[in-house]
C-alpha cells in the first residue's frame, strides 16, 4: 500500500516576533494577537521581569499593512504605545532605536527599549532558524533560583531606579 504522506507546498505563515531580554534572560514572543500589554504586572499578555518596568508599560496593537520579511512582505503590522490606553505614559521612558516615543510602527530589526534595563528585537520568524526559534519560545521559570533578582514583580510601587545597578552596555544579539 503506498504512503499517503504528501510534501506540503503551502506556504508556511509568517509573524513578527520580538525577542526580549531582561532580568530573567532572553525570549522570544511570537505576535499573532490583535492586542498586547506590555509590563511588570503578572496581569499583561507579555510580562517583562525588571523593577524600572511599569506595571502596564506598553501597549502593542495590530494594525493593517505590510512589513517586510525574507520571503516577501507580511499583510499586518504593529504599532507600539508608551503605556496603556487610556492612561499616562510609563514611568521610565519607551524608546525605539534610541529615541524616545510615544508611539511608533514597529518594522524588522527595530530595537527597542522599556525603561533603561529591558530591550527588545523586531524579528520574523521567516528570519530565525527552526532552532533559535525553539529556544526563544522555551518559557522563563521568574522563580527560578537562577533570577538575578529579588524584587518582588507583583508589589503595585514603583521602584526607585537609583537602588538598581547600571546596565551594562552591550549589542543586542539573537542567541
């Protein structure tokens, strides 16, 4: 009997990704929402582990329009917003390729950085090798006994940037 296994032609889909890196190390966050939060909160779509974080720090919203991939052109972008809707900027600052914005239409290889510790790569996954893309996706344990730190990330405060270490300063890479 002959296998009814066929190739597939289809085109596999393509999405933007951000790969973040904070306290708890890299990751990726494949975006395929209409919306996402962004911050220290445990109550945002995408959580980010560092005390000069906002608690809603960021918003991302999907919008139409295309950007460009390594095989051709995606049919959706995203805009990103300092803070939350509705409500005040972050306290720390959303800046996109070293400038500070209160909203920007994210394209490929934008860096991005919530507040002076947290940076964020534009990639799509057209871009990353099955491999790295595993990887990025693995999820992060933030009560890891690895975690750099002991700040309680569910305390509704703001933390006092001046008790915190200076990041060091580093080009951003995918691991």
């Amino acid at each position: 009997m002959a296998s009814s296994a066929r190739c597939s032609t289809q085109p596999v889909p393509v999405h933007w990704v951000l790969i973040f890196r904070d306290r708890l190390g890299q990751r990726g966050v494949v975006l395929d929402s209409i919306y996402y939060s962004v911050g220290r909160s445990k109550d945002n779509h995408i959580r980010l582990y560092d005390p000069c974080v906002s608690r809603k720090h960021a918003s991302l919203i999907r919008i139409p329009g295309s950007g460009p991939t390594a095989q051709g052109s995606l049919q959706y972008s995203y805009m990103v917003f300092d803070g939350s809707p509705g409500s005040r900027p972050s306290t720390n600052g959303l800046f996109v390729n070293g400038k500070r914005v209160l909203s920007h239409r994210l394209q490929l290889l934008d860096k991005i950085r919530f507040g002076p510790n947290v940076t964020a790569i534009v990639e799509t996954t057209d871009r990353l090798s099955p491999e790295t893309l595993a990887k990025l996706l693995q999820p992060l344990d933030a009560a890891s006994s690895t975690s750099p730190s002991t700040f309680d990330f569910n305390k509704d405060t703001e933390p006092n940037p001046e008790n915190l270490a200076q990041p060091e300063e580093e080009d951003f890479t995918v691991a």
